[in-house]
C-alpha cells in the first residue's frame, strides 16, 4: 500500500459518482433499441474508484469510503422523505404533484442504487483483496476484470426490481437486465485501462524516495527533510 494521499480524493470521487447516477437515473435514453437509464453509464465509474481504493489503500479503507457513502445516502433519503411531507402550492419545476413525483422516483432509484452499490462493491472489494493475495499482488487488470464482473452482476440482479416496475413483465424485465449486465460489463472493460493508468500514476506520485546508502537512518538532515 502507498502513502494515504489520495484516498480522500477516490472517497468523495465515488460519491459524487453515486449521486449523479441517481439524478441521471430519471432521464431514460434508448441505446441499439433498449430503453436504459443515463445512469447505466455513470455507475460503473464507482467499480474503478473502488477497485483503485483497494489496490492502493487496502479493503478497510475502501470499506469505510462504503459505508460513508451510504450513510450520507441514508440521510439524504430521510431528509427527502421530510422534503415530501411538508404542503406546498407549486414548485419550481411546476405543481406540487410533479414535485412530489419527482421526490418520489428519485428516492426510489437512489434507495435501490445505494443498496445494490453496498452490497456488490463489498462484494468487489472481498473478492479483490483475496485475489490481491494469491496473486503476491500481480496482474491487476485481471483481478479488477473478474471482480469487478461479479459485483456488476450482483449489482444487475439486486437492481431487478426497477427493470420489472418498469415493464410490468418477468421475462421482458429479464430480457432488458441480461441486455444491460452485458453492456455493463463492456463498458466496465473499457475502463479497466484508465483505472490501472490512474493507480500506476498516483504509485508514482506518491512513492517514497529512495534514501541513499550515505545517509544515517533517524540522524542524516537529507532523510529528515524527504521524511518528515
């Protein structure tokens, strides 16, 4: 593990993430004939951020960046709920009832997020750590690929019920889930490059120098200037 420089960068980089997948999550678009959410496009960022949390950081920081984010999901979610029953006349985006309505689908989609977030990036960060270990930590790529495949698919089916609210069929809400995981799982192995990018360069960054074989470890004033 390097220096804890970043790591504050990578927590609030996946939260800003999470919420942005909720808000965009209202807006539906239609992708090779399949209706999916803008949302479906921003998630996936979170299994880079996780995946790079834990190659530098180690799972327990990584786990408290996941329960940090869901926490402050949590409030935000009671806060909304307070938000939806005060009266009001009319808002800024037109009635009360759009309003409400509003209130109410992004609640719902930052509510089953957030739970299928909790739940599959434990998941990415366990499976990732124990491969970090097996392999004497090599081949990144290959353990952020085969973790990051089973935290999407868990993510897909813990997210099944949006897709079957949506259509109002099992076997078309299949349908659509199996269509999206595997869209899902492409765009998550066109990240992969620039998630090995963004840890080599923060290992670089934040590598120790290397003190030289003149100085006195605890006495020699170049060791206390690199170190201190």
């Amino acid at each position: 593990m390097v220096k804890k420089r970043y790591d504050t960068f990578l927590a609030m980089a996946t939260y800003c993430i999470l919420i942005t997948c909720a808000i965009s999550g209202q807006n539906l678009i239609n992708v090779f004939g399949l209706t999916v959410t803008s949302g479906m496009f921003v998630f996936p960022f979170t299994y880079m951020f996780i995946a790079a949390s834990t190659e530098l950081y180690g799972a327990q920081t990584t786990r408290q960046t996941i329960i940090y984010c869901t926490a402050a999901n949590a409030v935000m979610l009671g806060v909304i709920f307070l938000f939806t029953q005060i009266p009001s006349e009319r808002s800024a985006i037109g009635s009360a009832e759009v309003y409400h309505a509003f209130l109410n689908r992004f609640s719902y989609v930052l509510g089953i997020s957030t739970l299928a977030f909790a739940i599959s990036e434990n998941v990415n960060v366990w499976l990732l750590s124990r491969l970090k270990v097996l392999t004497h930590g090599r081949l990144f790529i290959q353990r952020a690929f085969l973790s990051t495949v089973c935290a999407v698919t868990l993510d897909t089916m813990l997210v099944f019920p949006f897709y079957f609210s949506r259509q109002g069929s099992f076997s078309q809400a299949a349908m659509e889930a199996s269509m999206v995981l595997g869209m899902k799982i492409f765009y998550d192995i066109a990240l992969l490059p620039l998630c090995w990018g963004m840890v080599a360069c923060i290992k670089s960054i934040t590598a120790a120098p290397t003190l030289p074989q003149s100085a006195t470890p605890f006495t020699s004033s170049y060791y206390l200037k690199q170190y201190d």
